[in-house]
C-alpha cells in the first residue's frame, strides 16, 4: 500500500468512524459527493488544502490523518518494498 492509497482509506474510515454521509462530508467541506467517493476510491489526490477542509469536515487535524496513513503504509509497505526485503 502506498501514502496516497493509505490516506485514501484513511479518509474513508474516519467518514465512517463519525457516521457521516459522504453527501454530508461533501457539504460540510465544500466539495463535491463525488469528489468525495473519488478521493476515497483513490481515483485522485486531494489537494493540501481540500484536505484541511476535509479534516476540519470530519474534526480531525490534518496532520493526524497523514499520520494513520503513514502508520498504515509502515504495517503494509507497497509491494514493490516488501519483494526487496525478501
């Protein structure tokens, strides 16, 4: 897994953790649903500051959410790390 795929599922669990709709996640940051559904489908990056909207959106610090990705990416490097460690 990489950063973006893993701040991507971030961004899903942390949705999903507050119970909120990603219509209401949407309105709340002032994005698009379907931007939303893409970002978190890992169809494209957020910019840094549509994620400060997002986290605000969802009451967390940006940072702490490029944190759990982080942490995600070290328990599952990408592919491409884990073959050279074998």
């Amino acid at each position: 897994m990489d950063r973006i795929e893993a701040l991507a599922a971030v961004l899903r669990e942390a949705r999903l953790e507050q119970a909120i709709s990603q219509e209401n996640l949407a309105s709340l940051a002032r994005v698009s649903r379907n931007y939303v559904g893409v970002v978190e489908r890992n169809g494209k990056v957020p910019t840094v500051g549509t994620l400060f909207m997002l986290a605000d959106a969802l009451g967390v610090r940006a940072s702490e959410l490029i944190a759990r990705a982080e942490d995600r990416v070290a328990t599952h490097p990408p592919v491409s790390e884990r073959a050279r460690d074998d």
